[in-house]
C-alpha cells in the first residue's frame, strides 16, 4: 500500500514547494506579482482524491514580524497561491497557518516546532500517522518530525529531480 493511501491531511510548506519567488535574491515574496507556482504543482495536486483527504499550508513567513510586509499581506499571498494551486474558489477555512515571528524570536510556531502542523491536524480532525507533511527544507522534516507526521520532499512529491 502507498504511503498516500492513508493520508487523511496533507500538509504543504509554500515556498520553495509550491511556490517560488520570481524576484532575485527575495526567499518569500513580500507582493502579489513576486511569486510563481513551481512548474508540476497543479498537476500534481489535481491527482489527490480531495474528497477523501484535506490540505493545510504551514509557512514561516519572517518578512513579517522583520516589517517587510504585514500579516494581512503575507495571508493574502498564501491564500492566492492556495487558490491557484488547488483549483478552489478561496481556501477552505483555516487551512492556512503562518509564522509571522522574526526568525531570531524562537517562537513555538516556527519550524522545525510542530506547532502549526498540530494546529492543521487538530483543526481537520487528523492524527499524526495519518498526516504527510510536504517540505523542501531541513526544518520542515524537523517539524514534520516533531509533531509525529510522515514526511516527504517536495521533489519526491512533485516528481521533480533533486
């Protein structure tokens, strides 16, 4: 059996995995216009049965609590790649979680801490062996680790070459 046939919540980080920043030397995007989804993600994601799982996005957003952009700002850019990227008319609710803290603050929201992947899976009624978390980076295993999920890489996910 594959790992996807018992994932009842799939959990995305945004950048670097679904989305990519098109302005050079930005990590995340700050506007709309800045970012652009990585080649393969629609495609992919229209394969997943969503009547029988859900989805979360969990993503540190820094460029808040640092003052380059405002929570508000950071929401509306994850909730439009969340509509171009799932094929929905707006994301279900509370499907998005962010960390709007400064990198340096050592918040619990911030991954590699499990906390938004816990929230997501409380939220969507989820245990954590029935949740895949989605990531490119070492904190996102890190989370994924922490809050007991499974893990998988961005690339692995989306077929991409490493």
């Amino acid at each position: 059996m594959s790992v996807e046939a018992t994932v009842r919540l799939y959990i995305f980080d945004a950048d670097g995995t679904l989305r990519r920043t098109t302005v050079e030397g930005l990590p995340c995007p700050n506007r709309p216009g800045e970012w652009e989804l990585i080649p393969g993600v629609r495609e992919r994601l229209a394969e997943i049965d969503w009547g029988r799982a859900r989805f979360g996005v969990a993503s540190n957003q820094g460029g808040v609590g640092l003052g380059y952009l405002s929570l508000a700002a950071a929401r509306g850019l994850l909730e439009e790649m969340v509509v171009e990227a799932f094929g929905v008319t707006e994301p279900p609710p509370g499907s998005v979680e962010i960390c709007p803290h400064a990198p340096h603050l050592g918040c619990p929201c911030r991954k590699p801490q499990p906390l938004m992947l816990q929230r997501l899976m409380r939220r969507f009624g989820a245990e954590p062996h029935e949740t895949l978390f989605v990531g490119d980076m070492d904190k996102d295993e890190g989370a994924a680790r922490a809050a007991g999920t499974r893990f998988m890489w961005a690339h692995e996910f989306f077929r991409r070459s490493a």
